[in-house]
C-alpha cells in the first residue's frame, strides 16, 4: 500500500508540471494582459511608469524566461501577487479555499449516498415501481443543466416556501455559539449541495444499478444463496463491494469536474469559494490569481485521486496485492 501512495506521488510530480506549462501558455495567448487592466483602470499613461510596471510584474522578460521563474516560485510556494485584492495570490486562495472543499465534499458526500442507495435498491427491485421511478428521476437529474436546476430550487425552496436563504455562506449580523454557526452554514448549504450532487448522484445510481446486476450473475453469489443466506446479507456483504468499485473508479474520474461545476453553483448561490474567485479574476484578467487557482485546484485533484486509488486497493485486494 505504501508503494502504491508513493508510486502515485512520484507520478503526479510530472503531472502537475505539465498542468501548469499548459496553462501557463493558455494564460499567454488570452488577448490582453494584466498590464492593460492596471494601466485602463488607474489611467495611467505614462510610457516611463508602464515600462516600470512591466518590469515589475516581469513582462518584460521571454515568455520561456517567465515560465521557468513562474515554475521556481511554485517550488517555493509563491504563487505570485495579486493586485485586485492587493495580497499574495496563496493567501487569497487559502482564504476561499475551505468554503470550496466544503461544497464539493457535501456534494460527493450525497450524491454517493443517493445514488448507491438508489442504484441498489433499482437492481434489487428490477422491473418494479422503483426500478422505474429511479430511472426515469436518474434521467432528469442527469439531463437538468446545474444553474437552471439551481434557480428553480432558488425559487421553490428560497422565494417561495422560504425554506433555504438565496445565497451566501453565512447569515451576516448575527451572533452565534459554534454549533448554532454550523448549523447556519449547513442551511445556507443545502442547496448548492443539493444541485451540485443531484447531476452525479443519477450517473452513480446507474452505474451501481448496472454493476449489482452484473455482480448478481457471479457464482459466488449463486453459492451465498444456495447456502441460505438472507437476501440483505448477501446484497451487503458479498454484492456491494464489489459492486461499488465501478462507482470509486468514476468518482475519481469525475471530481474534476466537481470543482468545475462548483464554479457554476458558487455563481449563481454567491458562495464565497474559489469559484467565485475565479469568476470575478477572469473578469477582471487577473491572471496570476487565476494561475494559481490552477494549479492548486490541479494539485488537489491530483491528492483525490490518490485517496481514490487506495480506496479502490482496499476494497479489491487484487489490485492490493499487484502494488
């Protein structure tokens, strides 16, 4: 196991790397600089203060210079400055950082425990009611863009019923001990959870449906029945595990796209993550603070993935054993 994490680690070096040389290019061939923006919006016009700032931000340098520069602060952990929030690139992302883990943890969290449950209770249940309640539901939620998703709930849940709070993290203004704060995050948080798992929850559900048939037909499972084994008791201990390695295998695959899609639910809910940030440096061509949103968010999918692969070692010991 240990081999594997640190086969895994090595691996992910040259990965991360790569990650940030394309993007780094990418940030080049976007029209316009960071330049542009400060000199636009603080009118500056004098050549003599233009060039000082380009040397300053290192624009005067070849690209390839930049990015073997860039490449060695990363190293260092210096991500760079940013001058929208007039602080170092790292500590703005830190700062939003938490709120971004929390949605895609929440999110995954429940989309997994939906979308098994459902998944085994259709191959349990196929043909019946459920079957077909669940796959009709697992269609919707998987055709259903984020945001419009998002603002229906919005509407139901925040405008009509005043269930949920539209938007934010927080309640602004009010005092609380530290369970009444978690639980006002927690309120605040059910629905982006909800509209970004809901998307991954009916792929989940469809996975797990088709791999429990499939584990059904093995003949080890012929064997638990044939002894008189419940049919929970053989559904829980010799079916599921087996049957949730296709699930691990797509959650790591997927969780890129979480963070993707948490960019999307953190506009339209005014959730104060990394997605937002990310939004408002496009806008604004921040580029050092969106570099370096790249990179640690290529970073953390890279350490997901890691964690995926030895959940999937643990629970297939044949892949425990070939490591």
């Amino acid at each position: 196991m240990h081999t594997l994490i640190l086969r895994r680690l090595l691996q992910g070096i040259p990965l991360l790397a790569g990650v940030i040389v394309i993007n780094f290019a990418l940030m080049k061939l976007v029209p316009g600089s960071l330049l542009d923006v400060m000199t636009a919006e603080q009118q500056v016009t004098d050549p003599a203060m233009i060039a000082r700032l380009r040397h300053l931000y290192g624009l005067d340098q070849p690209a390839i210079t930049q990015l073997f520069n860039y490449l060695w602060s990363v190293c260092k952990l210096d991500l760079g400055f940013s001058f929208r929030q007039n602080m170092p690139v790292l500590d703005v992302i830190l700062a939003h950082l938490p709120a971004t883990l929390i949605l895609m943890l929440a999110s995954i969290a429940l989309a997994v425990l939906v979308g098994v449950s459902a998944g085994v209770l259709a191959a349990v249940r196929v043909n019946s009611f459920w079957d077909s309640l669940i796959s009709t539901l697992a269609v919707i939620c998987f055709a259903a863009p984020s945001f419009w998703l998002g603002i229906m709930l919005i509407i139901l849940f925040s405008v009509k019923l005043g269930w949920f709070p539209v938007g934010g993290m927080e309640t602004i203004g009010l005092t609380l001990s530290p369970w009444g704060e978690a639980l006002d995050i927690l309120h605040h948080l059910a629905l982006p959870a909800i509209t970004l798992g809901l998307f991954y929850a009916a792929t989940y559900a469809r996975v797990m449906r088709a791999s429990m048939l499939e584990v059904g037909q093995m003949d080890y499972v012929r064997t638990a029945q044939a002894k008189g084994l419940s049919r929970l008791r053989v559904t829980l201990r010799h079916m599921l595990r087996n049957a949730l390695l296709p699930v691990v295998t797509l959650l790591g695959l997927q969780l890129g796209t979480v963070l993707g899609g948490s960019i999307v639910i953190e506009a339209v809910f005014s959730w104060p993550g990394i997605g937002q940030v990310l939004f408002d440096s496009v806008m604004s061509r921040n580029y050092p603070l969106i570099l370096g949103i790249l990179v640690l968010s290529s970073l953390l999918v890279i350490v997901i993935n890691i964690v995926v692969d030895v959940a999937y070692a643990h629970l297939d010991p044949r892949v425990r054993r070939s490591s």
